[in-house]
C-alpha cells in the first residue's frame, strides 16, 4: 500500500507543474494571437498609407521646386531636362514651349544659379484626386559672371499632381509674403 501511495503523491506533484504549463501555453498562444492581429491591423491602417503618400508628396514636391530653382549655363541641356521631368500639365507644356528662348537667355547671362530647400510643407493632400499643394522656403544662389553672386531667400507655392504613380509640380508662384492690414 505504501508504493501505491508514493504513485498517487507524485501525481499530485505533477498535476500543479502540467496545469502551469498548460496555462502558460495558453497566455503565450493569447499573447501572439493579439500581436499577430496588432500588426496586420497597422498594416492595414488608411492613416499609415495616408501618411506616406504625404511624405512622398512633401518630398517630391521640395525637390521639384529645388529643381527648377536651379540651372547652370555650363550644363543647361541636363537642366533643362530635369526642369521638364519634374513638371506635368500646363507648367510642363510652358517649360518645353518657351525653352530654346530662355536657354539663349540664360547663355547669354551665363549665370548658375543653385537653390537649396530651407523648409517646405505640405499645405493639401487629396489622395483620391491624385492631388496636393506644398509651400517651399528656399534660399536662391545667383552667381554672374566674374564671381559676383547674391542670395535670395524666396517661399513658392507649389501644386502636386500624381502621374504614373509619381509626384510633379503642375504649378509653381511666389507665395505672399507679409499680411494685409484692415486699417
């Protein structure tokens, strides 16, 4: 009788240990299920894609103003290129109508002129339309001949329109500067 009651005590003692497993199981099973769906919740979150389409039209849209705020006369056919390829619509049709004009301009001064992006936001984003508006701070390099340059800070005003899945300026101004007073 006395083996029989070693055989039972031990299984008592095994029970506690294996009910603790089981437990433990089962909290770490509940613990991935919830990260699993956490995840693919986020991934799945419009405000995620949403952001992103920002970002991307933010970026775009700084270095298309950059880019067309910038030309050397030394390499005036690549920046000119670059100044078409970062634009669409009637912007682009402006560029590519008034080039040969304005690239015997632009020889004849033989300026180089770089831009470099201080700050820029974006001001409207409507995704579904494939269309946003960005305000662009860049400070203005203009370098003439003899080494004499100037700097302009200038802000520009800027629209956005999605074309094979890229951003373009489709319009470009300054942007007022200073308010109006109602005296």
């Amino acid at each position: 009788m006395e083996r029989g009651t070693r055989t039972a005590a031990a299984g008592l003692r095994t029970l506690p240990v294996t009910a603790l497993a089981l437990a433990l199981a089962l909290i770490a099973g509940g613990f991935a299920g919830w990260a699993g769906w956490d995840w693919y919740d986020a991934a799945h979150d419009d405000t995620v894609a949403y952001a992103e389409q920002r970002d991307d039209a933010l970026a775009a849209g700084e270095q298309a103003v950059q880019n067309l705020n910038t030309l050397d006369h030394r390499s005036l056919d690549r920046g000119l290129d670059l100044w078409e390829s970062s634009t669409t619509g009637d912007l682009h049709d402006q560029l590519v109508a008034g080039r040969e004009e304005f690239a015997g301009q632009v020889k004849t001064a033989k300026t180089v002129t770089t831009a470099k992006v201080l700050s820029g936001a974006l001001t409207e984003l409507d995704d579904r339309a494939d269309r946003a508006r960005v305000l662009v701070a860049l400070r203005v390099t203009v370098k003439a001949p003899g080494d004499q340059s100037t700097d302009k800070d200038s802000r520009m005003l800027g629209e956005l329109t999605r074309t094979d899945g890229h951003w373009k300026l489709s319009a470009l101004g300054q942007a007022p500067v200073g308010g109006t007073s109602a005296g």
